[in-house]
C-alpha cells in the first residue's frame, strides 16, 4: 500500500494563539526580543496587508503603522499549543508528529476512506482549525518531504504515484535544505526542483554536499523518512484514600506531605521539577476542595513545596470530613541536578520561594525585574520581565553612575542663562528652590539613530551628576542644540 502523508503549516501560529484569547481587529504582531532590539516575530493577516514583514525592527513598524497592537513572544507557549494540536491530530490518525515549530505531519495510510476520500479529509481538516481561529495550508503526497513542500508552497493534493511531477515546479527553498544553499541555487540559475534533477548527482554532491542529495530523495521517495507520533508525556499524579475521614490542618499536611514525597521520587527520577501543583481534596458529600500553587522555578523538594502550600490550606473548607487526597504536577519543566553549597542549598532558592510566597497573593506575573540592556541611553539600559519566567542576566556596566530612579525629563527654571553648558548655581525644580554645591561631568551621549525615541529628538545631551545644598543628588543634563536644562533623575 502506497503512503499517503499529509503536511500542516501554520503560517501564523504565535500571533492567532494570542488572539485566540484576546481578538483584536486591526493590524497586530506578536515581537522578539533579540539582543537590545525588538523585531516582528509574526504578523496577523491586517498587519501583513499594510506592508509589515516578519522580522522588521518595532521602531520602523510603528513609523509605518502607528496603530500596531504588540505581543511578546512566548515560545514555550507556542510549543505548548503545537503539542496540543498534534494531541487533536490523533483524532484522524495515531501516526500524528510535530514538523518543526509551526507544523505537524499526519501518517494517513490506509486511514483516508475513513473521513470520505483524500479532499473531504482535508476540507474538514481545514474546516475544524478555521472554526478554531487557525490559518493552515495543507499538503497531502507520497513522502513526508513532498508533502511539507506542498504545504508551504503550493498547496493542495499530489495525486499517488505523481510526486516528482508535483515537486519538479517548485523552488528548491522547499526541499528544506538550510537558506545559503538555497540562495547559491539561485545564483546558479537552478530556481526548481526540476532544474536540479536534471544536473548530475555527483556534481551536486561535490558542491553542496550529501544533505542536497538527501533532502532530494526523501522528497521523491528513493529515499525513507520516518515519522515519530508524539509519544505520551508521562503523568505526574498521586492519590490517598483515607480509612477515616480528616478535617484539622495538621492531619491534612501530614497527608499532603507524604502525596509531595511520592511525587517528588517520581519526578528526580525524570529529572523533573514542577511549575504548578493541584491537591484536589475530596469530602464525604462527594465535594471538592482545591489549593493550587504556582512556583517561581521547576522544584521537587518535597520539603520546601510543603511550606509554600501552607497559605493555601489555611482556605481548605473540610465540611463533614476528607476521604480522598490527590495531588498533581499539572505544569512540569526539565530540572537537572544542581550543585548544592556550603549551607545544604541551591544558588538562589531563597529568592524564588520569597517569588512564589508573593505570587500566591499577588499573581507571578506581577513580579518583575530589571535586566540590563545593550544601550548606553539611561532609559534604554534596562527592561523589565517576569522574575518568575527569567533568571539574572550578566551584570550593569555603565561608563558613569547611573541613578535608581528615573522618570520623564522635567525642566528646571533658573534666573541665569540657559545657554551656559555648566549647572546653574541657583535653579528651581519641582517649585523647591536649589543650590548647587558639587558637580560632576559632562557625559556626554548621542542619540541611537536606530530607534525613533520623541525624548530623543532634540539631538546630544550632556549629563551632569549635581549635589545640592538642599540633600538633592539629582542626574541632569544640557541640551545644546535647543539650550536648555532638565533633570531626568534622582540618586539615592
């Protein structure tokens, strides 16, 4: 029996997994962060329709359309999604498998009169992912290499047994070899498949090496390529039955103490932590009560996770009584075996319980830090994330001191020339009258012409760090080309 393989590619995954939970009408993107610059990660249909493309700067994006809604990326999340629609793929085959990060691929041998032939299996296909707000392009050949070609090329149905006559008017971009191979093609004039069948296999396997001639049988079928469903995750759950039932406090922590070292066994023999624990308890009135906890970092120490659940069984309702404990690792990352100090513990474990015992009132999200940024402008050395969802990065540098708080540059009003370039010994800010005692500077820095920053518009600013008699250590600075003095911050 010949194999039939269909290709899904979803050519907007990040931005209409965002939109799914939050619609939007009008142009949106969803951005990367990379280096000290924020690019378009991926583009929903109103945006690409006013002319943005995929990994334009932010800066220029927003010149060009003003109305932009952003998002940040998150590619655990996009992975998480994809793994999600490769479980609901299972619904028309076992033989369901990721195809990079934006697709999946469907072994459908033998499986198509099942659904109504080869197009009604792929309409409904479509029309199940369109209902769910997802953009797909399908492709449905002989080989796996074919059938992704077809995906994001041309899509639609390569009759059985005709897969070279549908690869040979494709660009050779689709036979997946890496982006420098395929600009070298071009410039030899070889744009199709077709165009490269017909040159001999020895001389392309000279130039570009066995990987061209690889990808070019896996798509025409001399050549198998495997397709791995996605396996089961393992479960990370635990139960207790009780012979009588429990209501005090005590008795439902040594119950969930004795559920976190079972689960805790299981997850270091994974070598596992979980993010997000459930312990659903379970009454006699066939109720249920239930404490969640979010952890700031992956753990499986059965010990600490018990403290941290303590707020969240002081709300435990037992009503008539407890007859049923079970516990679940319902969010669960990679944990490796950590170097432990002097003191028995892990490098920063202090600071993520203190993370978690906050979030727990607060939300995790709501805890930010500062991380330092390529920038030597003062409000760009730095941009928040979640503490829970980022580590610590590298350390400041800074050719000067810089102050801890920043803010909107405010002028000042001074009796003396504005167009002097050195601090004004008498000046008024914030209506409080100031003297200057000390002075230090100027620094003097130019605008990054990359980004389009309004503050930034009046050109060079020479900054000074003035102490006044007041107890004020303010950071100022002079622009010269329109004279004039603010103050940007204040040191402590």
């Amino acid at each position: 029996m010949k194999r039939r393989i269909v290709s899904i590619w979803f050519p907007r995954l990040p931005s209409e997994r965002v939109l799914r939970r939050r619609p939007i009408e009008g142009p949106f993107a969803v951005t990367l962060h990379e280096g000290n610059h924020d690019r378009l990660h991926c583009l929903n249909q109103a945006a690409a329709a006013l002319g943005l493309e995929r990994g334009m700067g932010l800066a220029d994006a927003r010149a060009y359309v003003p109305d932009l809604v952003t998002h940040p990326a998150d590619r655990h999340g996009d992975a998480r999604f994809l793994a999600l629609l490769a479980r609901w793929a299972t619904r028309y085959t076992p033989f369901a498998g990721l195809d990079g990060d934006d697709g999946l691929i469907l072994d459908m041998t033998g499986a198509l009169h099942l659904f109504g032939g080869e197009e009604a299996m792929l309409g409904d296909l479509k029309a199940r992912l369109a209902r769910a707000g997802l953009s797909a392009r399908l492709g449905l050949a002989d080989t796996r290499g074919a059938a992704a070609a077809l995906a994001r090329f041309a899509p639609g149905i390569a009759a059985e047994g005709e897969t070279a006559a549908a690869l040979s008017r494709l660009s050779v971009a689709a036979l997946r070899v890496a982006p420098a191979t395929v600009t070298t093609l071009k410039r030899l004039g070889l744009d199709t498949i077709a165009d490269l069948t017909a040159l001999p296999r020895a001389s392309l396997a000279r130039r570009f090496g066995m990987e061209l001639l690889e990808r070019l049988d896996q798509a025409t079928g001399a050549r198998g390529e495997a397709i791995s469903p996605l396996a089961e995750p393992p479960h990370y759950g635990v139960r207790m039955n009780l012979p009588e039932p429990i209501g005090l406090k005590a008795d439902v922590t040594a119950v969930l103490a004795r559920l976190l070292a079972r689960l805790c066994d299981r997850l270091k023999a994974r070598e596992a932590g979980a993010r997000g624990l459930v312990l659903t308890l379970s009454r006699v009135d066939q109720s249920d009560a239930i404490a969640e906890l979010r952890l700031a970092r992956p753990m499986r120490d059965a010990t600490r996770i018990a403290r941290l659940f303590e707020r969240s069984l002081d709300k435990i309702d037992a009503g008539f009584g407890i007859e049923r404990a079970r516990l679940e690792a319902i969010d669960v990352e990679d944990l490796p075996a950590e170097q432990i100090g002097a003191g028995g513990a892990v490098k920063g474990e202090a600071l993520d319980d203190l993370v978690t015992r906050l979030g727990t009132r607060i939300g995790l999200d709501n805890i930010r830090r500062f991380q330092p940024a390529e920038s030597h402008i003062p409000e760009r050395s730095f941009f928040m994330a979640p503490a829970a969802w980022s580590k610590p990065e590298g350390h400041w540098t800074a050719p000067r001191p810089r102050p801890l708080t920043l803010f909107t540059p405010e002028p000042l009003l001074s009796d003396q020339a504005a167009q002097s370039r050195n601090p004004p010994a008498r000046f008024t800010w914030r209506r409080i009258g100031l003297h200057t005692a000390r002075a230090e500077g100027p620094e003097r820095i130019a605008p990054e012409w990359w980004f389009d920053d309004p503050d930034w518009r009046s050109g060079l600013r020479d900054y000074w760090r003035v102490e006044t008699r007041e107890g004020f250590r303010l950071f100022m600075f002079h622009t010269p080309q329109a004279p004039n003095w603010f103050v940007q911050g204040q040191f402590a």
